[in-house]
C-alpha cells in the first residue's frame, strides 16, 4: 500500500515536472500535426484563410489528385534519386574519412577533423553563393578545371541532366561530417585485440577494415544509414538554394518538400499540401520500418 | 536539414490560432477632409521598404498628429508575409501589394474597397485594371514600371544596325546580327522561365492569355508568339535555359547579352555596372511590335485592410501618394515610375530620355487579369515555357501544352 502510494506520489511529481515540456509539446506539435491531417481532407485554400470553417471536405481527393499531378510525380521521383545516390554516397565517403582519420593522418587530424564537419555547421546560404558560383559555365572553377584537361563541362543548374547531381554533390558534401563523427566514435569502441588477432591469422589492409572493422562497425552504419535516409526524403534547403522553390529547369530538382513548400505557402492550397506532406511521411514511415527490421536482424 | 515535412503542419497552428479579423467595415470608407490622426501602419517591401520613411515624414510633416510607422519587409518574403498576416489576424492597416497578387488577396476577403473619391482614371490604364477585381475596386496604383528593350548600342553599330529594332523581323535581323557580326555570345537574352517576358509577345501578336475565365493561349496568335519567342533559343540567339541566380546585368556589360526586356530598375543598375564611359553604350528603346506593341505593365498597389483600426487616416495617407506632386517627389527619391499621369508633366519626369521611353510605352501596356490563383499560374507558365522552349516542336504544341497546364489550374 505505501509503495503504491509512494508510486502515485512519484508519478505526479514526474508529470509535474515534464507537463510544462509536455504542453508545448503537445501544443506546437501535436496540435498542428493532427490538424494538418485533418486539413489533408479538406479543399483548405486562399479562400479559406479568414473563417476556416468555410473549407470544404472533400475525403481522398487531394491524394488521389496528387498522384495525377505530373509535379508531384516528378517530385518523388527526384527525391528518390536524391536518397537512393545520395545515401550510400554520405555513407562510403563519411566512412572512409573515418578510417583515415583514426589511422593514417596524426598530428592533422584535428584539422581534416574540422575541414569535414564545417559544411554541416556553415549556413547554406553562404554556401550556395559560392556553390553556383563555382557550377557557373562561364566564369566557374570547375568547368575551368576541366578545360584545363580538354573536358568542355556541362551547364550544371542550367542542364536538366546534371541539375540533380549537382545537388546530390552539395547534399553530400554538406553531411558527409554528421557520418564522419559517428564513425569516428565508433572506431574508438574496436577492440585493439580484435585487430592483433587478425594479423596473427594473416589478414592484412583492406581484409582488416572488410572482415573486422565493417563488422564492428554495422551498428553505427545501420543507424547513420536509417538517420540519412530520413533526412534525404525530406531534402529541402539543397534544391531550394540551388534551383529556386520551382527546381529549377524541367523540375529537375523539384522535391517533395520543395512541392509541399510551393504548394503550402506560395499558393496557400494548405489541403493539397497536407495530403502531400502526408504521403512523403508514409514513404519515410515505410522506409525507417524497413531499415529497422533490417537494424534488428543482423545486429 | 529542415525537417520540411512540417510546412503544413505549422501553417495549420497559425490557423488554430488565429484570430478572426474584426470587420465591422462593409461600407466603403470615406475620405474625410480635415487632417489624419493616429497610427497608421504600413508595410513596405524590397528597395520601397527601406526608403518610404523619407515620404512618409512629408506626410507627417502635412498631418502633424498622425504617426506613420514603416515595416520594411524582405522582397522574397513580402507575399508570403502578407497572406500569412491575414490568415492570422495581424494584417497592417495599409501594405504594397504587387499587381499581380490583388485578385488572391481580394479573394481572401480581407481587403477594404477604395473610396470613391480616389479617382480612378488619372492612374494608366493598364495600372487602374490591376486594382479591379469582379467589378470592385480594392487598392490604388502607386507606382508602375513597365518592360522595353534594353540594347547596346556599341555592339549594334558594330553589327551594321544604326536604329532600334521596331519590328518583330528586325529584333531577330539585331539578334543574328549582333552574334554573328558584333561578336557577341549571344544576340538576345530571353529568359525562358518567365511569364512577365513571354506574355507581352502573345499580346503583340493579338493574342490574350484568357478570355473571361477561359484560358486562350491555344489561339494561332498565341501559337505564333510561342513560336517566336522559342525560334531565338532554337536557333542559339538566346540561352535555351534560364539557371537560378543569373544575372543579366554583367552579362549585358561585358557584352555577351547584348539585348533584353526589362524594366526601369535596370537602369540603376547598369550604370552601377558599367562604371564611367559606359553610358554611350547602351540605350532603351520601346518593345518591337507585331500587331501591337504591348507591354507587361506591373508595380504596387497600396491595399487597406478592413481589419485597420484607423481605415479613414490609412486612405487619406494612400490618396496622398497618389497626388502628381507627391508622386514626383517618390520618384526624385526612389526612381520609381509615377502610377499618377498627370505626375508625367511635372520637370522632375521629363530630365531623362530614357525615362520617356517608359512613360511612352506605359500607353500601350497591360497585366494579365487578377485570378486568385495567380501565383500558382505565373509559376506554372514559367516551368511550361522553359520546357516548351527546350523540348516542344514547334509553337503551336508548346502554347497548347502550357495553356492545358493553366486551364488545369483555373482561374476561377
């Protein structure tokens, strides 16, 4: 009985304490998440901004509308081009970075260390700047480069083609720093004696980072690879400083964000941009389920 | 990464939270005659929001118990900004609305009807149109600007042309004439993404975008200007892509570029640009004409708010923007063109030649009509003509093509 009581005294003080997080929580979270489903089913527009009462509902059409909206199409197909090249991507170079920090390069290491994690913490504007400055045709250091060695480059922004791998370039570049710094952590917890092991079996070089360090490391690389994911899907900032919120020429760099942004705020159709937000959730939902089952049955 | 996925999601807490905006104005205000009082709140944005402070201290000056307090907003984020005040209640008592957003703000409901008083038909034309929405009158010109052909006039003369072109055959004669004959990279910049370009050539060949609320660029006018317009990018006159960020002003300085349709702005800016000497090299000049010569004509409007506490001082402060002296006077300040015909005779107006090029082609220059859904519209047309000019036959399937694409949008 008095454990009971005990519990019950504990628990209210428990909830004393986190209610004032649980309220904005709930308040600027919760509240706004069930509404915009709500709204999903609704013709929520221009019109309806005064009285919002005055929406109409209109069950599934917005979502079936979508998948007939040739931009939207256009947009999920960008945004998986995105994440299935940009993902392995993030994930090979930020490991690969990793290894060659915690070995090779000694008294520089906190300064490759730095030189990786800056893009994550530099503000995308600046970096845009310069990125389109550099991609320009005209006056750009790359296409200069490349004449350099009798290559005529591409137009990047401006060719529908390269538009995407050029934002998949600044996507990697820009995370490759996030992957690093887990990696890095992770290779400080690879027991020494597992690699002295190995030598004395005869594994050298690449058979020790293939047979001892992959394996250790699977943990940190499924969860980088689900934490990756999740962010790629919802790729906004890249595309929209680097094409416009239009993606630029044919929609080419047109993300599913970017749509939900256009949709939401420039043309205020909030239903239509609900439903849509929705849909890309589903996908995001679909996709941490998969790699989470796949976390589960080789960890 | 922003976690955008959340867009939505915040828009709809604004709407939990928002407060109705009290309108208890369903009359059409009245200008009364003695002086303003109170605080009126405006908002201003881009280049006009960091400068009216200096308009509005006349005005102040003229009412002496009136306040007028300046929110100068960011360019990119003015429209944005604007319908979301509304959608939160918080909307200013007066804003600067751009021509082409009246017929979406109108149809948020939010917006007071003009005051009979203001009289109507000393604004342009093509201006005064942008301010009527279904048979109501919501705002008032302030200031406009309008597109012509910027050219230079050194690379012309090298290419043999002594004249502006004045015709469609001799803008593309300049064109080929320049790339090939006055070494340029290319004769013309055309962009291909944007409508406020695009549009004046369906209206010089006789075309319109709509009829009432049937979209018409499936007309032969319409096809025949799609036509042209996309036979200078087929045959490299004209970039066949437009990127994010590019900037035609130092393009056209060092000569690459060495035509484009712009407006009055630009004229700042190449000066800026070109530095000493440079002003002999260029020159403005109307748009070339096919049926017609029209242009786009744009600018802002001053809209009320029928949310404004203080509606009568807000219109006596619109109304006195509008008057010739105090339009002459923004331009000495800002260079903006006057909205206010008669404010085209005073001396201030009539210093610069090129400015006369504007005034001259502000008689025959139009906007398209206020649908709600304009932007979503303007934004369509701008990524179907980038397409159309890269990827469709001829002219007569790309008008097709972008006219099915607006139809499928609306105008209602």
């Amino acid at each position: 009985m008095t454990s009971f009581a005990a519990r019950r005294r504990t628990n209210i003080a428990g909830w004393g304490m986190a209610s004032p997080f649980a309220a904005i929580l709930a308040v600027f979270l919760l509240v706004p998440i069930l509404a915009s489903f709500a709204i999903s089913f609704t013709s929520f527009g221009i019109g309806n901004i005064q009285d919002w009462t005055s929406a109409q509902f209109v069950g599934l059409d917005n979502y079936t509308k979508l998948f007939a909206d040739d931009a939207f199409v256009r947009s999920l197909r960008n945004t998986a081009y995105f994440v299935v090249v940009g993902v392995p991507c993030t994930i090979v170079i930020g490991l690969l970075l990793a290894v060659a920090l915690n070995q090779g390069i000694g008294r520089l290491r906190g300064l490759f260390r730095v030189g990786y994690y800056l893009p994550v913490v530099t503000s995308i504007v600046a970096i845009a700047v310069v990125w389109r400055y550099m991609l320009d045709p005209d006056v750009g250091i790359l296409n200069a480069a490349l004449a350099q060695v009798g290559i005529t480059g591409p137009d990047w922004l401006g060719d529908p083609r390269t538009t995407m791998p050029s934002i998949i370039a600044l996507g990697v570049w820009r995370n490759i720093g996030n992957a690093m710094v887990i990696f890095l952590a992770a290779l400080q917890t690879v027991d020494r004696q597992l690699y002295e092991a190995a030598r004395v079996d005869g594994a050298r070089g690449t058979q020790l980072f293939r047979h001892v360090t992959v394996p250790m490391l699977r943990p940190a690389i499924l969860f980088t690879t689900v934490i990756t994911s999740i962010g790629y899907l919802q790729v906004f900032e890249e595309p929209f400083v680097m094409t416009g919120p239009a993606g630029g020429p044919d929609q080419a760099g047109l993300t599913t964000s970017l749509f939900v942004y256009q949709q939401g705020f420039r043309f205020f159709n909030l239903g239509y941009a609900s439903a849509a937000a929705y849909t890309l959730f589903m996908f995001i939902v679909v996709l941490a389920i998969v790699q989470f089952r796949l976390l589960r049955s080789r960890a | 990464m922003i976690r955008q996925t959340t867009a939505a999601v915040t828009a709809a807490l604004a709407l939990a939270v928002a407060a109705c905006g009290g309108s208890d104005a369903d009359q059409a205000a009245t200008i009364p005659d003695g002086k303003a009082t109170g605080t009126i709140d405006v908002w201003a944005w881009g280049n006009e929001g960091e400068i009216l402070g200096e308009l509005t201290k006349q005005f102040e000056a003229e009412n002496p118990d009136v306040k007028v307090n300046v929110t100068a907003i960011p360019v990119d984020a003015a429209h944005d900004k604007i319908l979301t005040s509304v959608a939160g209640g918080q909307a200013p008592d007066v804003a600067m609305v751009g021509t082409t957003w009246m017929g979406e703000l109108a149809r948020t409901q939010a917006l007071d009807e003009a005051p009979a008083e203001i009289d109507q038909s000393q604004f342009f034309e093509g201006a005064a149109d942008t301010v009527k929405v279904d048979g109501k009158t919501y705002g008032v010109p302030w200031y406009v600007e309008t597109r012509v052909l910027y050219y230079r006039t050194d690379i012309a003369e090298k290419a043999g042309i002594t004249e502006a072109p004045k015709t469609w055959d001799e803008l593309k004669q300049a064109a080929r004439a320049m790339k090939a004959k006055g070494g340029a990279k290319f004769g013309i910049n055309l962009s291909t993404n944007n409508w406020q370009e695009y549009l004046p050539f369906v209206w010089q060949a006789g075309g319109d975008l709509a009829d009432g609320e049937t979209f018409t660029l499936d007309s032969p006018q319409a096809a025949e200007a799609t036509g042209f317009y996309k036979s200078f990018a087929d045959e490299g006159l004209s970039p066949n892509t437009t990127k994010q960020g590019f900037d035609i002003t130092p393009a056209f300085v060092r000569g690459t570029h060495p035509m484009f349709f712009s407006g009055p702005w630009h004229m700042g800016l190449i000066e800026e640009a070109g530095g000493e000497g440079f002003e002999d090299k260029w020159a403005v000049a109307p748009m070339p004409a096919k049926q017609t010569n029209t242009s786009f004509v744009g600018g802002s409007n001053w809209a009320v708010f029928k949310s404004s506490q203080n509606r009568e001082a807000a219109w006596k402060f619109v109304e006195w923007t509008t008057k010739p002296e105090t339009q002459a006077a923004w331009y000495e300040i800002s260079s903006d063109l006057p909205a206010n015909q008669e404010a085209w005779e005073l001396p201030a107006l009539k210093e610069d030649p090129n400015v006369e090029v504007f005034g001259e082609q502000l008689n025959d220059a139009k906007s398209p009509p206020p649908f709600p859904r304009w932007e979503e519209i303007g934004t369509a047309l701008n990524a179907e003509l980038d397409k159309a000019i890269r990827s469709a036959p001829d002219g007569r399937q790309a008008a097709q093509k972008i006219n099915e694409t607006v139809s499928a949008i609306g105008a209602a």
